[in-house]
C-alpha cells in the first residue's frame, strides 16, 4: 500500500513537471496579453488537448494517469520502479529538445502561411 502511494505522488510530480501551471497575466480585458505569454498559453492548452484522450475539453484523473505512467515509463530506464538523478535529468533534456522542435517546426509552419 505504501508503495502504490509513492508510486502515485511520483506520477503526480512528473505531470506537474512536465506540464507546468500555465501563467496568465492578471489585467484589464481591453489591455493585450504580451505575445511571449500567449504563446506559452497556448503551447500549454495544446498539451493540454493531447492528453485529453477523450476529447470532452475536460481532463479527468484517468486522462492524467494514463499520461503520467507513460512519461514514468518512459524516464525510468532502468525499470526500477524508481527515477534516479540521472534519469530525471535525462528526461528533462528529452523534453527540453523536444520543446525546441515543435518550435522550429511550428515557426515554419508559420513562415509557409
């Protein structure tokens, strides 16, 4: 039993990590949200759409889960059951370059428009 709650605090700090809260600027409606913040809302909405597997703009506990539990998978390397340093670091890069690619993918998407 306390295995399984470890477990799920580990899964539920590596959603938080990898989908950070999203900042939104308090402000007035007529004042326009800087172009830097509008973009991390909406890189942040689209993962946010990704990990809604049933597509009703919600995302329920099991959507989140399921998605935790993958990225778990996928950073514990070594299959322990436990993310050492190093494999925390390592997939902090992964992600990282990933980040960079959709960006450069997305900036020529744009330039095509």
């Amino acid at each position: 039993m306390k295995h399984n709650k470890l477990k799920f605090f580990m899964y539920a700090a590596l959603v938080i990590f990898l989908f950070p809260p999203i900042s939104v600027m308090a402000g007035h409606d007529d004042e326009e949200i800087p172009r830097h913040l509008q973009k991390k809302y909406d890189r942040r909405l689209e993962e946010m759409k990704v990990l809604d597997t049933n597509g009703d703009g919600v995302l329920q506990a099991e959507e989140l889960k399921k998605k935790s539990k993958m990225s778990f998978g996928a950073a514990d390397t070594d299959k322990d059951g436990i993310l050492s340093r190093k494999e925390i670091e390592a997939a902090q890069e992964s992600a990282r370059e990933k980040s960079k690619k959709n960006m450069a993918l997305k900036t020529r998407q744009t330039a095509m428009l």
